[in-house]
C-alpha cells in the first residue's frame, strides 16, 4: 500500500507517526496508507505559508488570476484522472464525480476574475480636496477543512478564491479520500503558483486543532457535519480568528397537489439517491400536501427504487455507487432499524444488498419510508444514506411550518405550478438555498453558497460575492492633497462637512 504524501512549500513530503488507511468502498479493500499531520509539520506547514505570503500578496491580482486560468485548463484536461480517483476512494460514479469536478471549475473560472472582484471602491472630493475608497486586502495565511462527500469540489469552493485574493492556503482534506484533492493541488502547482502558497496537510483532529490554535491561521473555512462545524466556530472566534463553518442538513421537498408529479419523481429520484445521498443538499424528506399527492408519488417512486442500477462507482452507466464506509453502511443501517420500530411504513428495504464481484463493498439499496412523523429519529437527524422519508401534511402552511422548525436549514425545494405558492415558499421559508421545480438548488459560483439555523455557524457564506468579503480585510482610506500655498488652520470640532 502506498503512502499518500503532505504537499508542503511545493513538496510532497511523508512523515513518520500515526497513520489512516484509506479504502475502495466498492471493494471493501484499503488502498492506501494516509499520514495523520503532527503538530510539527502543521507547523511546517504555517511557516511556508507564511513565509509566501508577502510577495504574493504583491503580486498583481491579474497575474495571480493568470495562474487560475492555466489551472482550469489542466482540470478539465485532467477529467478522466480525477474522476477515477474521486470514485475510486469515495465510491461515487464516474458521471457524478465529473459532475462535482465541473462545479468545481465553475468557481476557478470565478477567481479568473480577481483583478475585477478586488478592485475596490471609490469616492472623490468627499471633502475640500479629500478623496475616500475602500481596498480590499488579504488575510496572510487561512485554513480550509474539507468532508469526505466532494473531495474536489468542495476545496475549490475555498482555496482558488483565497488565493487570488492574496491568501497563502492551507488545505486539510477528509482522511477517507484525499487523492483526487493532492491530485488538483499538484496541478495549481503545475499551473504556475510559487511554492508556499498552496499546502495540503493530511490529518484528523490533532491537525485540525493544531491549525485553531495557531496564531498565524488568521482564518478557517469549514465544512463538514454540524457538531464539528460548531466546535469550530466556537475554537476559531474564540481565538479571534475570522470562521465560516458549514454544518449538516434536512432537506425537504414539497409536493403540491397541482405539481407535475411525473418530473418530480424524476427529480426526487436523483436528489435522493444520487451520491447515494450523501451530498449536503441531498433531498431526505418529500413533504406530501394531501394524501392523494403521496399515495401517487410513493406509487411511483417504488419501482424506479427497486430498479436502481447499483455496482462499483468506476463501472459505467450506474446511478449509485456504495456509502463510503463500513461505519457509514452500519449507521445509516442503524437509523433504517429505528424508523422501522419507531412506527414508520418502510415501503423499499435496501439492506443486505450484495454486488456480484464486490461482495465486500458498502453496498446499501435505496430505502423509502412512508407515513413518517416530525418526532421520529429519521426525521429529525441527518441520515447521510440512500433514505427517503415520506412525511404527510394538509396544507402548504403546514409544510413550511414544519421546515421551519427543524433544526437544519440547507436546501429546500416546492414543486409547483402555482406562482402564488412558490413566491409564498421562497419569501417565508427559513431555509439558506430555495429550489422551485429545482431539486438540488446549488448555487453557482458567481452566487454563494450557504444554509441557514445550524447549517452554518458565521456570517458569511462560502464562495462567489460572500467569499471574496470571508478572505479579505476591507481597509478605508482617506487622503487628503492640499491645493499648493493654502494653509488649513487647526479644527477642533469633529471634521464634517
Ligand atoms: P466530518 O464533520 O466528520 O468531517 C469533516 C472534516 O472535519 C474532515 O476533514 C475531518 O477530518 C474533520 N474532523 C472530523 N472530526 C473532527 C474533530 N473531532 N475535530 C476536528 N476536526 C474533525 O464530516 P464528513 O463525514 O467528512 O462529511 C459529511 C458531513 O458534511 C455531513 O454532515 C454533510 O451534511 C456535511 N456537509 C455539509 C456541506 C455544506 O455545505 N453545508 C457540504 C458537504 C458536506
């Protein structure tokens, strides 16, 4: 087994110590040995970034997007690899992973424009011979701290965006599947960044702490589940450090009687099942308005259910792969035992799914379960897995009340034909991203991404405006130019116009 590389001050270095193994969900097998960062190489780590970050913070914001624009070209050259990587340790399919690559892109093409996003604001004569503007500068060096489910995308929310805006990086990837993100970091370096700029530390709490405590880390962008998402918010500000912290999710759908149920289905089949429904924005609860919307939609969704192509993610033309561990299959198998003894109608099982050839792969069929209850655990908490649950309500008010009192509030969506509900959906829902007919609604990158209640714990939202604000210092400057021979007497009042 190999062992997978830190990449350090434009090195790629391995240190002795504690170790992870790394897995092929789809075959059960661990591929690879993963080193677990040091307090020391996080230091080493810090201390190249630091040592980066003034002339790259000089460095004109045109030539720091010259960098992403070759950094784009080498991703999408380097597709079919990166793909085959993300799938091979996460298990997700080929499609999907090129999927998450392309949204990825989207935000390099964002950074593309930093000579435009940073060019600041001005004001002149905003008093005798004053002129006024706001510079936007870097932060020195920030963090990120990335999940398992998009080991692509979900760092290119982060890193191309803080370092055309004058940021030196440091990245701290999942530990269940960190190749494809080493793969896309090498490639910045290809693309023309100085060494220093861009650092990949791999590592579990140890690192992650190493990198809060640090008082050169002047900022920390995560995302990941909600009970570390919040011990890191609450670590970082603590230590007066700028954080953004992305938590878990609930997501509901709504289904109004006048929907068109045949592209909702269709919709709800791969916001639910996609990924094996391990996405942050991952549809988990179909909230049906009157019971003859769910008879018909459960009516239709249990054949598509049971037809779902599922096999090792490297395969072709499949729509879901394995959970990316045995602990993840065995938790969410957990939660499918509570909602059953709980009361809820399980109408699809998947458990005990086996894959011809990869006997030993996470393997879990898509579960539906009706006639599901806000009490109920499956409601309540974050699933992670191929699970939807059928909730039954009277009316669109009770849906969105129920919405609104969940703790989570990612993504949500109505499917509608009326634009009286949906307008009434999207101004009163206490929910941070708003689909309507639109089942996963990700912003793109030009947007920002972020939920609201305990899905996210800052101010601002990763990437797109928000996040170009999370990675720099908004500086105010006024200067005044004396017309030559004039002299200003001393004021003693405060100065105003
Ligand atoms: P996780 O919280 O277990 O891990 C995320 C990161 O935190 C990893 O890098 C991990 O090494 C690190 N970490 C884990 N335990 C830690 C600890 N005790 N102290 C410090 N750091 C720790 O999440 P995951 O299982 O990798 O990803 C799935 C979760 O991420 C789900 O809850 C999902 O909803 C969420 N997620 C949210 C978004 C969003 O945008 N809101 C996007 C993707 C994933």
């Amino acid at each position: 087994m190999s062992l997978i590389p830190h990449l350090i001050n434009g090195e790629l270095v391995t240190e002795e110590g504690r170790t992870a193994d790394v897995y092929n969900p789809s075959t059960g097998q661990a591929i690879h040995k993963l080193p677990l960062a040091s307090r020391e190489t996080i230091q080493k780590a810090i201390d190249a970034a630091k040592a980066a970050f003034p002339a790259w913070r000089n460095t004109p914001p045109a030539k720091r997007a010259q960098v992403m624009f070759r950094f784009k070209q080498l991703l999408e050259q380097n597709e079919a690899r990166i793909s085959q990587l993300i799938s091979e340790e996460h298990g997700k399919t080929l499609e999907d992973a090129a999927g998450e690559l392309k949204r990825g892109i989207e935000n390099v093409e964002f950074a593309c424009a930093a000579p435009e996003i940073l060019k600041g604001e001005y004001s002149r004569n905003v008093g005798p011979n004053i002129d006024a503007w706001s510079d936007f500068q870097p932060l020195g060096v920030v963090a990120g701290i990335t999940p398992f489910n998009f080991p692509a995308m979900v760092p290119l929310w982060m890193y191309p965006l803080a370092i055309v805006c004058g940021n030196c990086f440091i990245l701290k990837p999942s530990e269940r599947d960190p190749s494809s993100t080493l793969l896309i970091a090498q490639l910045l370096l290809e693309a023309g960044l100085p060494k220093g700029v861009m650092n990949v530390v791999h590592g579990d709490k140890a690192a992650v702490d190493a990198l809060i405590e640090a008082p050169e880390v002047k900022a920390l962008s995560f995302v990941g589940s909600t009970p570390i998402a919040e011990y890191i918010y609450a670590e970082g500000t603590k230590r007066g450090k700028r954080v953004q912290a992305l938590g878990g999710a609930k997501n509901h759908a709504v289904l109004m009687p006048d929907a068109d149920l045949d592209n909702a289905v269709s919709a709800l089949m791969g916001a639910a099942y996609g990924s094996c429904g391990e996405r942050c924005m991952a549809i988990s609860v179909a909230v049906c308005v009157g019971d003859q919307v769910a008879d018909a939609l459960v009516a239709k969704l249990v054949p598509q259910i049971k037809a779902l192509k599922i096999g090792a993610g490297t395969s072709c033309g499949l729509d879901m792969g394995p959970l990316v561990s045995a602990q993840a299959r065995d938790k969410v198998s957990g939660y499918i035992e509570d909602g059953v003894s709980s009361g809820a109608s399980l109408v699809v099982d998947g458990r005990g799914l086996s894959v011809a050839g990869n006997e030993d792969g996470f393997f879990l069929g898509g579960c539906l379960f009706d006639n599901v209850t806000p009490e109920m655990r499956i409601y309540k908490e974050e699933i992670f897995g191929p699970v939807l649950c059928v909730v039954r309500v009277n009316s669109l008010e009770e849906a969105m009340q129920l919405i609104n009192d969940h703790e989570y509030g990612n993504g949500t969506c109505i499917f509608t034909r009326d634009g009286e509900s949906a307008r009434l959906f999207c101004d009163e829902i206490e929910v941070g991203m708003v689909g309507v007919n639109v089942p996963l609604p990700v912003p793109v990158a030009y947007h920002s991404f972020g939920g609201w209640k305990r899905s996210l714990f800052g101010d601002l939202h990763a990437y797109g405006p928000d996040g170009v604000r999370f990675y720099t210092r908004r500086k105010a400057i006024t200067q005044r130019w004396p017309q030559r021979a004039s002299h200003e007497a001393s004021q003693f009042a405060f100065p105003s116009l």
